[in-house]
C-alpha cells in the first residue's frame, strides 16, 4: 500500500493488469484453472494498490460536490490559471512521450483556447464557445497512456507552483471526466458489455428474464451466506425493490436497456461498510446463481468482468471513511479517540449501552448470557479501553483463545459492530470517533471468528431456491385439482369407496378438509394442524392396507396430471410420515382384540 499510494493507480489500470498477466500465462501455456487461481490471486491485493487513488479522488468528488467556484478561486481565478496552462506546456514541450502530438500545432492558439476551456471546467464562468472537445480529438488518436501522460505533467505543474494535495486532486478528477470524450470511448456500465457473434452479455446469458431468476437466487444465497447476510436484514418490501433495482441495473450493464443508471450506484452504497471482502462474496454468488442456471460459462465470464467495473462505486464509502480514520489514528494516535468517548466514564457508559443493544437482539443474545456476563463484560471494556488509547494494560486473554471455543460468523460480529455503533452515538461520539473506532474493532475480526467456517453458496442457493412440494404441484389450484380427482377415483375404488360414500354437504366439507391438510403437508399456506390427523382418523377403520390402497391412487392420479417424477416421488415422501396418525385407531382396536381372542372366543 504505501509503494502505489500516491499512484493514481485506478480499478481500471488493475483490471488491465489482471488481463495482460491472463495473456502472458495463456502465451506461455499455462493451464485455464491456474491462470483462474492466479487472477484470484493477485485480486486480494486490488485495495492495496488502488486505495491511495480511491481515497484521494472520492475525497476530492466530496469537495466538488459543494461547487467548484472554491476550486477556482484556490487556483488564483483566471490569471492562475493562466500560470497553470503556460507551466503545463513547458513540461510538454520537452516530454518525449507525448511531444510529437504537437509538433506543427499552434501552440499558441492551443494555449488560449485551453485557457477558457479549463477556467469553465474548474469552476470558472462559463465563457468556452470553441469546437466541442470530442471533436477537436477525433482522429487524434489519443491513448490512455498519453492521457496519462498529460494528467502527469498537470500534476508536475500544479506541485511545482506550490498548490496544495487536496487542490491538485480536484483538478485531477476534473480532467478525468473529460478521458472518455478525448479518447472517443463510449461512457457508462453498459459501454463494457462485450459482443460476441452479434450478441451483447444479456442475450447470450438468456435475455431479462434469465438476469431476473439470476438474481431472486442470489438474494436467496445473500439471505443465508454470513459475509453479507447482515446487508440484507430488511423487510420483504425492501428486499423486493432492492431486486427490481439489481434487475434493472444488470440487464443495462449487460447490454439491454437501461433503466437504472450505474451514476446512482455510488451514493446508493455510499453510507454503507461494504469491503472488497463482501464485493468479492457477492461476485461469487453470481458465479454460483448462473452455474445453477446453467448459463454459457464465456458469459458469465464476461459479465463478471463488467461487474468488475462497479466495484469502486460499491465499496468507495466505506474505503474513504475506514481510510481517513485509519490515517488519522496513525497520525495522533488513540489518545484522542479515548476522550473522545468520555474516558473511563464516557467507556463505561459506552459499555453499559452496548450491553443493552446486544442483549435483546436475538441474532446475537445467545453469546451474552450466564453467570459470567458481568465478568465478560468488565474484561471486554478493559480490552476496548486499550484499544482506544486509555493508560492501562489489557490482563485478560487473547482474543483468539477466548473465542477459540465458538464459532461466531461475520454476520453476528457485523451485528455486534452495529451495536457499537449505536452505543457509541448514544454516549455522543462524533462521526469521527465512530469511524475510528470501528477501524480499531475492525481488526479484531480475524482473532474474534477464528473457527470461521467455510460457506457453501451452491448448497445454500440451492436450499434458498427449492420449491416446496406445494408449489411444484400447482399451489392452491392443482392441489384442489387432484382432491376432486382423487375423491372420484376413491369413490369408485372398491377397496376405498366406503370410506368416502357421504352426503353431497359431508363431501364437500370432507374436500376442503383434505385440501388444507394437503396444502399443509406439502409447505403452502394453510391453518390446518397437522396433530388434529389422529383424532380425526382414530375410530375409522383405516388399516396399512387401505393406507397403501391410497398412495395408489395418489400416485395414479398425479401422474394423470402430468407431475414430475421428482415432484411424485416427494410428495408420497410426504404422505408416508402420517400413516401411523391414520392407521394408529384401527391398529389399536384390533390389538386389543387380539388379546381378547388369545383367552378364548366362547366369552
């Protein structure tokens, strides 16, 4: 991280990266799978390369936000910028990597055209009437590395007249947004959905509808996968916007219409902690929902790469503000952050909070409670007071051999950092301080889930996207559907009928009472209670043999419906556990009397 933080090394220049070193081991005839480990790899590293360059731009977007006119002013208005231009091509003119793209240029002319250009673009009055400047660069030719090159020489000129970091980032991002019309590349997600044999990613990966069913089982993964489940504690209403939105924003990543701009996707997670970490579980739940939909494997390939492109938007906020605290407590250390929270009164005041949030929350309660909750708690609040710079020693064990016994989750430590978060308001913590503490809890997290077990996503999307019996059968429709069937084919059944010859009124009630039971039994909604079975069958008759007869005509009749053979075979599975329940009054009885004939029939 220090070696490439003051590079303004983007995702975009990494992403390059990662392909050229997927093309020299192809060269070099390295097998599919390795060069696949390889990119893995070399993908953890991703933020400590990109983050100097992450921070410093997101932090300089943040400034801008508020109008550049402060912009403009801190480079001494029109007449610094003057100054700036003329340096800029002083560093032009002997630079050999881009020199030859003036040689015959009015130079002059150049410079005063860029003179009202820049003063617009950097928050000066808007007084440029020239050419628009994708047309002034068409058939240039222009390369990103020469792009580069040139956003080099604007840095050399801004430091060597003495402007400040933050001032010289602003400038930078301002020049970034005008790349794409320089180069003439189209803008935008969808602008990096590969074509091939004329189909755009959408339409090799199946069309919208395909993308929708992708992503209802990924958020069925999301719900039970403990890396990000914790993002996804929320109403059903919420959940469903949250997929129409994903939705919408994949098909125009992919290629289709776009209906959900990739510009909204920033400050949409903005005030969210997403990590690389999570960024990377969810790529994985992708990967895992086409497999499952069996999607062309190049596809997906190719979709996980324009998904590439969002990473930054995804996780920028939380790298900002984890960044900025974890600088700040490098700088003037925890000291600051101890008072911050009040001290030893303002920390047991913290503790005394945090206890209150994390004891009646369910998700995690179960871990705070018995005889030694208040010897756990004092031990904690001395680790926590150490770590946010209070002058004591920490006495109690270490981190991962207290835990070594449990096996918490990421989702119940992200629970428990909610929490801290919370208390830590509660006691008045600034904004700040918060980030800052959670930069410091943060490191825990490794020694805290030191048994973290390995998560599953296929077994847990396939478990999330299994259909119950009721709904592969029809739901509330074919369930009715088979009861008339199936009444009507016991009826007329010698081995059965006399179990349902009734009255037209019986029948009809005997109907809805089967309909509910068998709405119950196989998953769907219904208040019938399943422990009412035995007392409703307990003076009929009903032997295994009538039992068997049943499943017969069970069997019979859904496969006139045209039931799937998957689909047959769980539902009899279903069936076959209340057998006792149905059979239980007529085994009883003949038992009995069994016993009785044992002594003898003259009685």
């Amino acid at each position: 991280k220090p070696a490439h933080y003051h590079m303004n090394v983007t995702d975009y220049h990494f992403d390059v990266m990662l392909d050229l070193f997927a093309k020299a081991l192809t060269e070099l005839g390295v097998h599919p799978d390795a060069i696949k480990d390889v990119a893995a790899a070399t993908g953890k590293i991703r933020k400590d390369i990109t983050t100097g360059c992450t921070v410093r731009m997101e932090l300089a977007k943040k400034n801008m936000e508020k109008g550049k006119d402060g912009l403009f002013k801190r480079l001494g208005g029109q007449e610094g910028i003057v100054v700036f231009i003329d340096r800029l091509y002083d560093l032009i003119a002997v630079d050999n990597r881009m020199k030859s793209k003036f040689v015959g240029k009015d130079i002059k002319k150049m410079k005063e055209g860029q003179y009202v250009y820049m003063t617009e673009l950097l928050g000066g009055p808007k007084v440029y009437k020239g050419t628009d400047i994708a047309e002034i660069h068409k058939g240039v030719g222009l390369t990103d590395y020469e792009f580069d090159c040139f956003l080099g020489n604007m840095e050399k000129a801004m430091t060597g007249l003495g402007m400040e970091d933050e001032t010289v980032d602003e400038v930078i991002i301002s020049s970034e947004e005008i790349r794409a019309a320089l180069l003439g590349r189209a803008t935008g997600i969808a602008a990096h959905a590969k074509v091939v044999d004329g189909k755009c990613v959408l339409e090799r990966l199946g069309g919208d509808m395909n993308v929708e069913a992708i992503v209802e089982m990924m958020y069925g993964g999301f719900r039970g996968d403990p890396r990000v489940k914790y993002f996804y504690e929320f109403s059903k209403e919420k959940l469903e916007g949250w997929k129409l939105k994903m939705t919408q924003f994949l098909v125009g990543a992919f290629g289709g219409a776009i209906t959900y701009e990739d510009s909204k996707l920033r400050l949409a997670h903005y005030k969210y902690n997403i990590t690389d970490y999570h960024f990377d579980a969810f790529i994985e739940n992708f990967f895992v929902s086409c497999e499952l939909m069996e999607s062309d494997t190049a596809a997906v390939q190719d979709a996980a790469e324009v998904l590439g492109h969002v990473r930054k938007d995804i996780t920028s906020g939380c790298t900002v503000r984890l960044e900025v605290a974890r600088k700040r407590v490098e700088s003037a250390g925890t000291d600051g952050l101890f008072e911050a929270v009040g001290g030893e009164d303002g920390l047991k005041l913290f503790m005394d909070k945090l206890y209150q949030h994390i004891c009646t929350d369910a998700r995690i309660q179960h871990y705070f409670s018995g005889s030694k909750l208040d010897a756990v708690k004092s031990t904690q609040g001395q680790y926590l007071s150490v770590i946010f710079g209070a002058p004591i020693s920490y006495t109690g064990r270490p981190l991962d051999r207290v835990h070594a016994v449990m096996s918490i989750s990421d989702f119940e430590f992200d629970c428990f950092l909610e929490h801290a978060q919370s208390a830590l308001r509660d006691v008045g913590a600034d904004t700040n301080s918060i980030d800052e503490a959670i930069v410091i809890m943060e490191t825990a997290r490794r020694d805290v889930l030191i048994n973290r077990k390995p998560h599953d996503v296929r077994k847990t999307q396939e478990a999330a996207s299994a259909k119950t019996v009721y709904e592969r059968l029809g739901g509330d429709s074919g369930i009715s559907n088979f009861v008339e069937q199936m009444y009507e084919k016991a009826t007329a059944d010698v081995r059965t009928k006399s179990f349902f010859e009734k009255n037209k009124a019986k029948v009809s009630v005997h109907k809805k009472q089967l309909v509910a039971f068998l709405t119950k039994l196989f998953g769907g909604p219904s208040s019938y209670e399943l422990s009412d079975v035995r007392a409703a069958h307990y003076t009929l008759n009903l032997s295994d043999y009538h039992f068997d007869c049943l499943l017969d005509i069970f069997s019979d009749v859904f496969k006139e419906m045209g039931v799937k053979p998957k689909d047959l075979q769980d539902a009899i599975q279903a069936l076959q556990p209340i057998r006792a329940d149905v059979t239980t009054g007529y085994t009883v009885r003949m038992e009995m009397a069994r016993k009785n004939v044992e002594k003898g029939k003259d009685h």
